[in-house]
C-alpha cells in the first residue's frame, strides 16, 4: 500500500453463523480504512540551482534570498529542516516553519 497514491479503502466486511447449515444468516458492515503516513519521500527542491546575489558591504544577518523543498508526505514527515555546508562559516541557513522555506542569511 502506498498512501500518496491512494490514502483511504472502502471494504465490506460479511459475518456469517452457522456456516454450511440450513438457516444460517449474515451481516454485513463497511469499514473505511484510512492509512497513516511514513517517511518514504525524500525532499525535492523546487528549482535544481538557485542563484542568489548580495552585495559585499551587506551587514551581518541580511537576508540573501529563499530556497524551497517539498515532500509527497503529510505531517511532520514533511516537515523541512534545512542545514548548509559552509566550509567559510559565511552563510547560513534557517528555516522558516510556517512556510518550509529555507532562508539564506549572510552569517559574517
């Protein structure tokens, strides 16, 4: 079952006693069976290079721009956190819960 296909299933369950012998009766009922989600989808950025410019005398903590991931899952499961590898220590990264954008910050 994969639930970002299909999150939900309509079966008809049937109950029956005396089973083979003359007067048995049935019943029958619906269940709705609804998947929870897993962590089965990795983070795909919306654009695959993001081109950012700022000037050389921008002050510490100026924003320089917004990168974007997003994930088929629901939920906390697709919730982003971003990190940056930064050699320099120049940028950093934080992200922004409410829209799960990462921003991108001048760090020194």
């Amino acid at each position: 079952m994969d639930r970002e296909l299909q999150d939900e299933y309509w079966v008809i369950i049937q109950a029956k006693d005396m089973i083979g012998l003359p007067g048995a009766l049935s019943g029958t009922t619906s269940v709705l069976v609804k998947l929870s989600d897993v962590n089965d989808n990795k983070p795909i950025f919306k654009d695959s290079l993001y081109r950012l410019t700022v000037s050389e005398s921008a002050p510490v903590g100026t924003s320089i721009g917004k990168i974007m991931a997003y994930d088929n899952d629901i939920g906390e499961n697709a919730e982003m956190d971003y990190s940056i590898e930064d050699d320099s220590r120049t940028f950093d990264v934080i992200t922004n819960n409410e829209t799960q954008e990462g921003i991108i910050i001048l760090k020194k």
